[in-house]
C-alpha cells in the first residue's frame, strides 16, 4: 500500500510555489508533498539521488519508505504533470524546436523495466541498459525535457512474467524507436496541445529512418533530421518546387543511392552555400539537393524531400539531413538543426547533476515518474515557476 501521511510543508519558497502549480494535476495533498520532497532532492542532494538520500537530507526522518512507495506505487498519472509543465515551458519563450534524443541508462543485472544487453551505435559498443528517448522543448538559450518513452526490447513485449514483474500495462509492448518517437510527439501535438515547433533529432542510428520521416510528413510536421550517410533516396528525376505541405514529383523513378554519394550523383539538382553546422563560429559549406525517399513496404508515392550534406574542404561529404522546410533558408535550417547537440549537452548535464541514471525501481510506472520528476527539476532551474503565472492552479 502506498503511504498516505501527509508530510508538512517544508518552506514556502520557489520550490514550493513551483510545485504547487506544476504538481497540481495529483489528486491527493500527500502526492503533491512527496513529489515537493523528491523534487527538492533532485535539486540539493549532491552525488548519486537516492530515495533514502532524498529523504534523510530533506526531511532528516526515516521516511525512504513512503517516499519509494510514492514514485514506484503511488497511481498518480505523469501525462498531465508533464502536459502541465510543457505548457508552462512554452509561456515562458515559444520554442524553435521539438528536439528528440535519447540516453543510455546503465543497469545491473536484467529485471528493471526494459533493461537488456544492446549495442549502441553512438558509443560503438554493448551495455546493459534502458533506453529512453526524450522530448525537448529547445529554443536558443537551452533545452527542456517534457516528455519521456523507455524502449522495451522484444522479449519486454512477449515474456508476461517480465511484464508482470515491472507492472507493465496492458496494451505497451515493444515498438521500435521510430514509431515511440512519434506517438511521443503526437501526444504532445494532439493531446497537450501545443504550438507546433519543428521536430529536430540525430537518426544516424535509427533502423527504418524512412518510415519515421515520411509518417512525420504524413501528420504534417515540419523537421530537420540529420541522417547516416548510408541512407537510401531516389536519384535521376527531375524535381519541381519542393512545398512542405504538398511536395511535387516529376519524371522517371531514378535508381537508389546513397546519400553520402548523391553530391556526385549526375543530373541532381543542386545549389551550395555557406551555413554553421558546428558548435564553433566557422561556416562549412553545405550542398543542397533535392531528393526523394520511399518508406518500406508503402504503396504511396515517394515524397519529395532536402538533403543537405556538410562538404569538407577537400570536397569530401561529412554529415547529411533530411528536411522538409522548403521555405527556410540553409543557415536557418542548420541553425535549427544544432539544437540537437545542444539537447545532448542538456542529457548530460541531466545525468550528471539531476538524477536522470539514480532511479532504483524496476517497475514501469516508476520508471516514468521518475523521469518526470527530472524534467520538472530541470525545468525549475532553468525558467522556475512565477507567483502569478497563469498556469499555476494550487490547491
């Protein structure tokens, strides 16, 4: 049974405030003090976040207990705390960019939700982990994590006693990374309803690249995605203007090529500018093409896209995305796409500083409440929560 004492207000300061408002979609007073608790220990207490840390630094009782049971027991839902804090993230400074990225969450032994020995293309080797993917609500002066989705391997899908052992709902089984990324921003466009911003990721590693980027098209969201040079297009037609809503196709089929090698490829139409790509004020030179894809096994025909690819001095292709802004310049739209490695450097300092890797549970539930609580902690010190912010419905 989960624990109902209420426990006392602490302070009443920013933090307080903040999780009045943000915490208000919790039903119970005594959720919304455990959530003040942990978020209070997400924030002070240095080194790995514990429960029982959190609860000896916080509260000096011996209360680890009641606080486990509130992030691995308790049946508050996450969606609307984190519906919630989006909202109050896009009040604050309309975003430029949903940004999607993911982490690696080291784990021993094989019974928390999800965990399984899986190579990382990013890092080149094999761990056992979690993966989660996260959404960022990013803008020029940084990143906010808002939403959340754990990856479940196959045998997290097909074994009921994993299933029933981390209390995983009926109706989640495992899907691959592309489809949870857009249920995940599908949520958050038909759900939460916010203002659509572009989606922006890194899908070198991604399997099924195509289907992510032509369902992306299929809703109508606008993206920059920077993808593995060995990615498959449509070369040799002819293509008209391309449109983010309505792209047009003419001419033949063409023949599939990669796209590190389409700058070479004859006939495409191209046009090069000078745009930021990295993290340092030089500009590189970057070739734009326009490219077509086929996502596997669809009947419809392949949808008009922009391949821009990254030209080394010595004329070699380096990095190449895939975008449907057709009527962005090349330097915005690489200057929306560097959003990305500015939400990698917000999932580190996640890891590092607010508790992202210290979740000790195994179950489902308590895997996503903690993680909205890392969100919360992380949207308090970046932006805080105003006395007469609009959002705020206290209780």
């Amino acid at each position: 049974m989960y624990a109902s004492t209420i426990v006392p207000r602490i302070i009443p300061d920013a933090v307080a405030s903040f999780a009045d408002g943000v915490f208000s979609p919790m039903p119970r007073v005594d959720q919304r003090r455990w959530a003040e608790v942990y978020l209070r220990g997400l924030l002070l207490v240095e080194g790995k976040k514990t429960v029982r840390k959190i609860a000896d630094s916080i509260l000096s009782i011996p209360a680890h207990q009641s606080l486990q049971q509130f992030i691995n027991q308790s049946p508050w839902e996450w969606e609307p705390v984190r519906a919630l804090l989006a909202r109050h993230i896009q009040a604050a400074e309309r975003p430029m960019a949903w940004v999607l990225a993911r982490t690696a969450i080291p784990k021993r032994g094989d019974r928390s939700v999800g965990v399984e020995r899986q190579f990382l293309p990013e890092a080149g080797r094999t761990l056992n982990c979690q993966i989660g993917v996260g959404a960022f609500l990013a803008n020029s002066s940084g990143s906010i994590p808002v939403n959340w989705r754990i990856l479940l391997p196959r045998r997290w899908g097909d074994n009921m006693k994993l299933r029933k052992s981390a209390y995983i709902p009926d109706g989640v089984g495992a899907q691959p990374e592309w489809r949870e990324s857009i249920d995940m921003v599908s949520e958050m466009d038909t759900e939460w309803g916010l203002a659509r911003a572009p989606v922006i990721a890194d899908i070198r590693h991604l399997r099924h690249a195509d289907d992510f980027i032509t369902t992306l098209m299929d809703r109508g969201f606008t993206f920059a995605l920077e993808v593995d040079g060995s990615m498959k297009v449509l070369g040799g037609a002819h293509l008209s203007a391309v449109s983010s809503r309505r792209p047009a196709l003419q001419g033949a089929t063409g023949k599939v090529v990669a796209v590190r090698d389409y700058v070479q490829y004859p006939g495409a139409q191209r046009s090069s500018v000078l745009a930021p790509v990295r993290a340092e004020a030089r500009r590189s030179r970057v070739v734009s093409s326009l490219v077509r894809i086929h996502a596997g096994g669809r009947h419809t025909p392949p949808r008009v896209v922009r391949l821009l690819s990254e030209i080394f001095p010595l004329g070699r292709p380096a990095r190449f995305w895939i975008t449907n802004l057709a009527d962005h310049r090349v330097d915005s739209v690489m200057s929306l796409a560097r959003l990305s490695l500015r939400s990698k450097e917000d999932m580190q300092k996640l890891e590092d500083r607010f508790g992202l890797r210290d979740f000790e549970g195994r179950s489902f539930r308590g895997w996503h409440h903690h993680m909205t609580m890392v969100s919360a902690a992380y949207a308090f010190d970046k932006i805080g929560w105003g006395h007469d912010s609009a959002l705020c419905s206290c209780n």
